[in-house]
C-alpha cells in the first residue's frame, strides 16, 4: 500500500517509540496529519504557540531522558521553537524538531513564497547537533536513523529535519522501519583503574556530577560512600544522589560556601558535567586537585577545566566499573569528616541566605513537605528556583527542572505540560516568576484542554526581579523590569482553571495537594511581601 511520506514519517516515529509530537498544524503540514488521526499511534497534541510546543517537547526529554518532538510549520514556525532548541542544546536533551519546508525547487531562490527562508537549515545549525533538509521521501528514513543513533550513543542534543510540503506529498511504500542505534562508548578500563588508584590515595576526594550521570546514580552514590567524598552536583545532575544524603551538598555551586570547599580538594572526580559557568555563576572555578573527568564528549576534556585523567565514555558503566573497582575501599575515618564538612557548609549557607531568600526556602520547603517524593518540579527562571537549586531537597535524578544553560524565560508551563503527559502517574508542579509566567500563558488553554492536575505556582515579586537587583545593585536606573501584572486568578479561570490566592503557609500546602487532585490545573499565586512568608 501506498501512502504518503508525511503520514509514513509519522509511522515511522511510532517505530522509534514516540508517542506524541507537540506542534501547532498549517497549511504546510497537511500531509504529517495524514499520520496523526484518532487512529494513529503518534498523538497530536495542540499548543497555542511554537514555542511552547518545542518546550512541551523540552519537557518530555527532560523527564524521561527520552526523545520528545516537536512538529512545525516552516518559516515563523522553525524560528518560534528555535528558543526551545537552544535550551536543549545548552542542557544536553534529545529533542526532535520536525518542521515542514517551501518546495525543493523553491529553496535557496528567495522568490517570497509562503514561510520562506532562504536557508532554514542554517537557521537552526547552530542550535542543534546538526540540521538538514530531507530533498526527497528516501532522505526521511535515512535521516531519522541518524537522529535517533545521535540520540542513542552520543551526546544527546537536539536535531531538526525540515521536509519540504512536495516531498511530504510524494507517495511511498508503507514499509519503513527503525534501526537498532548503537551503543554508547564505553570508557577506557585501564583509565578508570587508574582513576581508581587516584581517588583511593586522595585525602580529600569530591565528586561533582550532572546530566550525563543520571544514569549512574546508584554506583556513583557507592563512589561517595566508599572514598567518604562529598558530591556536588549541577542544576541538570540535581538529585543524583538524593538532596538529603549527608555526603551531597546538591546543585550548590552558586554559593561562595561550596566554591571554597572545592577550592580545597585535592581530587576531583567531574561526571558527566560541563563544569559550566551556568551552574557557578563565577568565570571560572578555582580547582587545585588532580582532576579526573569522565564524559561521553570527548570535546569536554581539554576545554576550561583540562582533564589530568581524561575517560571518554557513558557515565553508566564506567561507573559500574569505578565501584567495584572502589567497593573494598572503606574509610570510616574520611565519611565521618566530610559528613561533618557538609552540615557545616549547609549550615553556613542557611545562615548567609538574604531575606528574599529565606522566604523561598520557606516556600520551597513547605511545597516539599506537602509533595509525595517523586513529584517533579518544572522550573523556570525566576528567583524561587535560583534558591531552589540548592535549598530545595529532591531525592531522584529528572525531578528539578531549571534551564541554567539557556537560562530562557516562559519554559516552566510547557514544560511541566510535556513532564505530565510523558510521566500520567507522576505528580508534577511548576514553579514560575510572574515574568517568565507571561511568556507562555497561552499554554494553560493547553493544559486546561488536557484536564492535567497541575499545581502551578507564581511566585509574584512584580516583575523581572532578578534584573531590577542587578540594575540596583549598579546603580543604573530600572528600565524596562517593572511592567504591570495582570490579576492572575481571573486570568487562570479565563482559561478554564481553578485559582487560589493562599493567605497563610497551610492554605497555601492545601491549595497545592488539592490541585494535585484536581480535574484541571489550579494557578496558586504568592506574592514575595506576603506576611506569612516573614
């Protein structure tokens, strides 16, 4: 049987195992909703913005670790969701942006035909691992083989494949099927002894991990335990080993208390992480000690930070190896000491917090409180979810979601949306500024439209916060970062959701396990000057 390439891409898609693809339809991909009826495999699910269906998309991958997709029409399409590429290039996540594209003989011509671009896989280049044009339906499979092997075996960032509207319509045999992707490198066994002996001889050895060691959570927490370290991780590592560990000081690079200890370490065991300026908020960070880096990018070993001990490879089961190679190594000497160092870092963090933020520690610890332990958060960039990255406990690897690298504004929602649908079971809640809230508030018609049980919490302190203190503190005047709030209740149930305006700490937790239990999502709304915060 015949059909045609856009429904046999969408197939396709169901063959690789994708469920869903996030996208707002045109006149430029009627033939990819050939693949997306009542029927399909792949369910379509409608955002109200590109953008927000990239972070939808964002989202999904986020959660699972799991390709998400996003499909668009070419054009203001591409450039809406590019926001949203670049997130997942800067944060390592496997998402998949198909988009539709004028027809091949129009490509490159500049003749002002509808959505054009004259070279739209330029647009995105640098925002992917690599962007092309599939010419004719035989490229599609091809590329998609590449996309998921890229996915699958390296270092996990986002592709976009544009399908011009002529080849989306030409007519193909149903018979396209996945490839097996291959394997993830593995490191080099000579290396990871070596690293062993390293980390067995140091006096005061410190793991620093993040995105790309989610999956060697278990065997990295046996390392810690094992050399007595204290681990440290990124905003994208948070939860690794869980937040309430007395080895982890969690994703708290940001503050001059754990610099200073990792300043004094003479062996540091870095996995899977960048070590990026994003998580520290410093130009560089002041590393003395023998520096081992374990990491599936081989680009990573000789950039700011050089590797003094350099193992390419997935953080899996070089991990598995470092334990067992490490599992006879006890020092009950070293846990006690750097489980004392810990408190005391904890502790002087706690008492060097300013105002604002003790009332987001406040906040952020009643929500913990009140949220059963594998409830995810879905963040945006707002000031509650700076001091969250080191003062909020969560217990499990892809429950903190906080785009550090990009650092966009409006991701909190759709990506919330994207966790929700790619987890059902799982609680989620968003966490977002007024400000960044605004971005993306057309997606609550999404959510609403889902019936999703979303708690999303605004986090009001009138506007662009983190900007009107910058400005501040340089003593340059406000400009721009003070612009009015809507009244987000009527907002909220304009769109079909529930609202609350809490007036105390515990109404403010019922409002949150009643939204958890809810037909739609419920906007709760905390203004910073509220005085039960004080």
């Amino acid at each position: 049987m015949n059909i045609t390439a856009g429904e046999a891409t969408m197939r396709l898609l169901a063959h690789y195992g994708v469920d869903r693809v996030y996208g707002v339809p045109g006149v430029h991909t009627l033939d990819f909703c050939r693949g997306l009826g009542s029927d399909a495999a792949v369910r379509h699910i409608q955002a109200r913005n590109e953008q927000g269906a990239g972070f939808m998309a964002e989202g999904h991958a986020r959660a699972t670790g799991l390709p998400g997709v996003a499909l668009v029409i070419s054009g203001p399409g591409v450039t809406n969701a590019a926001t949203a590429l670049g997130q997942c290039y800067a944060d390592s996540l496997p998402m998949l942006l198909i988009s539709a594209e004028p027809v091949v003989g129009s490509i490159g011509k500049g003749w002002g035909v509808l959505h054009e671009i004259t070279e739209q896989k330029a647009v995105t280049a640098p925002l992917t691992a690599w962007s092309a044009t599939a010419y004719r339906a035989a490229d599609i499979p091809v590329l998609l083989a590449q996309a998921f092997s890229l996915f699958a075996s390296e270092r996990p960032r986002p592709v976009h494949i544009s399908i011009p509207i002529d080849v989306q319509a030409e007519l193909v045999a149903d018979d396209w099927s996945a490839v097996i992707p291959p394997p993830r490198a593995e490191g080099s066994r000579q290396r990871l002894e070596e690293a062993a002996r390293w980390l067995r001889a140091a006096e005061r050895p410190l793991i620093l991990c993040g995105g790309g060691a989610v999956g060697a959570a278990g065997d990295l927490q046996s390392i810690a335990e094992a050399l007595g370290a204290l681990v440290i991780a990124s905003t994208a590592g948070k939860g690794i080993v869980a937040d309430d560990h007395p080895l982890s000081l969690s994703a708290s690079t940001v503050r001059a208390e754990t610099r200073a200890y990792i300043a004094q370490s003479d062996c540091l065991l870095a996995v899977g992480t960048e070590l990026s300026e994003t998580d520290s908020f410093v130009e560089r960070l002041e590393i003395t000690g023998r520096l081992i880096r374990i990491d599936l990018d081989p680009k990573k070993m000789n950039d700011l930070y050089p590797a003094d001990l350099a193992i390419v490879g997935d953080a899996g089961p070089a991990m598995a190896i470092l334990a067992a190679l490490l599992s006879d190594h006890q020092n009950p000497l070293a846990a006690g000491q750097a489980k004392a160092s810990a408190a005391a870092i904890r502790q002087r963090i706690s008492d060097h917090l300013s105002a604002s933020e003790k009332k987001h520690t406040r906040l952020l610890m009643a929500l913990r409180a009140c949220c059963p332990a594998e409830t995810v958060f879905s963040g945006d960039a707002c000031q509650l979810v700076y001091t969250g990255a080191f003062a909020m406990p969560v217990l499990k690897p892809r429950q903190w979601f906080y785009p550090a690298g990009y650092c966009a504004l409006g991701n909190g929602l759709p990506n919330g949306i994207g966790a929700k649908l790619a987890l059902p079971a799982t609680p989620v809640v968003v966490l977002a500024g007024d400000g960044g809230f605004m971005f993306t508030v057309q997606e609550l018609m999404t959510a609403a439209e889902l019936d999703l049980p979303l708690p999303i919490i605004i986090w009001e302190n009138g506007g662009l916060k983190q900007i009107q203190d910058d400005l501040d503190a340089r003593g340059i005047e406000r400009v721009g970062v003070e612009g009015a709030n809507p009244d987000f209740e009527l907002l909220a149930r304009a769109f079909g959701c529930h609202a609350v305006r809490p007036d105390s700490l515990e109404a403010f937790q019922a409002a949150v396990v009643s939204a958890f239990q809810s037909d739609k999502p419920t906007v709760i709304t905390v203004h910073e000057e509220v005085k039960w915060l004080a």
